[in-house]
C-alpha cells in the first residue's frame, strides 16, 4: 500500500497542483533529512505516481 501525509495550510484548495519534490536541490534536502541518497528517494516513487518530465535546457 502507498501512503503519503502532506501537511497543507489554508493557501491550498481543493484540485490544487501540488509538487512534492520541486527540484534537484530539494531531493538531496529530503534525502539529507532521511539519512539517504537521492537516488533512493526516486527509486522508492512507485509505478504507479503520474510524473512529469521537464527539459531544464
């Protein structure tokens, strides 16, 4: 089962687009955070999250 608890404030409604992980830098905090790698963190992502692939150049 995959499971996710985001804290949201009331800026955030209903259909709102939500980034989780916005960039590289904020993937190696989180990883930092949980005493890991980032490239554990974007292997634990499961098939089945929708992603969205942007060309930075």
């Amino acid at each position: 089962m995959d499971m996710l608890f985001v804290e949201v404030d009331e800026n955030v409604n209903l259909y709102d687009k939500v980034e989780i992980l916005k960039d590289n830098t904020h993937i190696e905090e989180v990883a930092k955070y949980l005493e890991t790698i980032p490239y554990e963190i974007l292997c634990e992502i499961g098939n089945r999250v929708h992603r969205i692939y942007k060309n930075s150049l």
